[in-house]
C-alpha cells in the first residue's frame, strides 16, 4: 500500500514500567501531537502500534499467561490481559482523537489466531477499508487465542511483521526510550557506542553484542525488535529504531529524515 508507514510506540516510553497502570500524559499527549503536525504537512497512511507497558505486565506475570493455558484461572489471566491492554489502548487513542486524527482501536484479541505466538491468521478487510477512508488503526501486543497453547501474547513487533508483508509497507518506525542499537548497554558503559545502521554484513556481531555479558537489551526487548525487524529486510521493508524522549524526532522521521537513531536494512 503506497506510502503506509506502520509506527510502534514502546510500552516503556508510553507508561512508567516502574508503576503498574501508569502513563505518562505528557509524552503520549506530544507524539499524538507529533504524528498529527506531519500527517497536515504530508500524505501518509499510517498504522500506529504500542506496547503494553506497565498496564497488562502484572496480570500477565501473575496467570502466568505467556505459558497459554495452563489451569483453570488461566481464563481470568486471558480476561484480565486483555482488559489491562485495551485500557492503555483506549488512552493511546483518546489522545490521537484530541490531537486531530480520526484514530480507531483495532484489538488483536477479537481478530487473530497464533500459533506458538505467531500470527498465523488475521481478517484485515476492516483495517483496509479504514485505511482507505484515511482513519488510523491502532493495534498492540495482546493476548490471542493459540491453537497450539490455548492462548499466548504476542508482541507489537509481531504484528507489524505480519501487517507489513500482508499490506506491503516498506517502512516500520519504532519510537522507544533509546537513541537506538549500541555496542554496548549505554547506562552501563559511558563509551557505548550508536549503530547508525543494522545490514547483513554486520547484524550477526550486532547479536552478539545484544546477546553479551554486555548487552544492551535496556528495554527488556532490543534484541526481539532487531531480529524482527531484520526478518523483513528480505522483503524490502526498512525500519528504523529511535528515541521519542526527543521532542521532534518523530515527527522529523515520519515526514522522511532517516538517520535520527539506527537504520535496519538489507
């Protein structure tokens, strides 16, 4: 689909993960802000994504629900992920509506089947005719029913790896609380340094660093949204990882600047 950007906001940059159900207003209410100012100034389709954050953490810690099913609360830990996720959604595009888009949830939980925390089917004619009529579609990482485990969460990067390739989109922004991929975890080591850019002649060692007595997985995720992102390099899609902590760095980079935070390509 031309020009349809897929754009996820971390949980870690959008709740306080120190806190369980906690935002942060501020941050959320400027990058709806952000995305609006560079929708009036360019035509883009974009579908927005974001992680749960503090909100479905505990419930899912507490049923255990990454496992699936596996005793009979289990049902209450599927009820309780999903309610913990949908609130955060609702507030997500309660804040695009009075930014000025016509912002509209699109929860996983109602619409997918995984397997093994793959997304294996998805009834997307809805989103498409949304994205026709230029709404935005907000998804994020929810539970689904597995037909291999009974349930299981699947993250905000799994989604936007399926919707890339079924809607052909050739650009993913994620927008987290880092400045992007470095050597080294930059809150441990005062030498770490940025990697502008994630191919195939460097993304092994970059594993290796992530993966490391020294890795740099700060947000609990690097190393998941590197492998998921560099899967869709083979199919052409580009993404880019960077810090929304910067006030206008978002907007910059959906309006076409490359090169704020680290590139994956092929």
């Amino acid at each position: 689909m031309e020009n349809l950007i897929l754009l996820k906001l971390g949980g870690s940059l959008i709740t306080d993960k120190t806190k369980p159900f906690t935002t942060r207003p501020d941050i959320i209410k400027r990058l709806t802000r952000e995305i609006h100012e560079a929708r009036k100034k360019k035509d883009i389709k974009l579908i927005i994504g974001h992680g749960g954050g503090s909100f479905p953490h505990k419930p899912a810690k507490d049923y255990r629900t990454d496992l699936g099913v596996i005793d009979k609360d289990s049902f209450k830990g599927i009820v309780a992920v999903q309610d913990a996720a949908a609130n955060l959604n609702r507030i997500v595009v309660n804040s695009l509506i009075e930014a000025g888009e016509n912002a509209i949830s699109f929860n996983p939980s109602s619409s997918v089947i995984a397997e093994e925390s793959i997304v294996k089917h998805w009834h997307l004619e809805p989103m498409k005719m949304m994205l026709k009529y230029d709404l935005v579609p907000v998804v994020y990482g929810d539970v689904v029913i597995d037909v291999r485990r009974g349930c299981s969460i699947i993250s905000t990067e799994e989604i936007l790896n399926f919707l890339s390739r079924d809607l052909d989109s050739k650009r993913i922004i994620l927008v987290g609380i880092t400045d992007g991929v470095f050597d080294k975890d930059p809150n441990k080591y005062p030498d770490a340094k940025l990697i502008p850019e994630i191919n195939s002649e460097n993304y092994l060692k970059v594993r290796e660093h992530l993966g490391g007595s020294a890795g740099i997985d700060v947000t609990g995720g690097m190393l998941h949204k590197v492998d998921q992102m560099f899967l869709l390099t083979k199919f052409g899609i580009e993404s880019e990882i960077i810090n929304g902590e910067k006030e206008g760095f978002l907007k910059r980079t959906l309006l076409g600047e490359r090169g704020l935070g680290t590139v994956i390509k092929a």
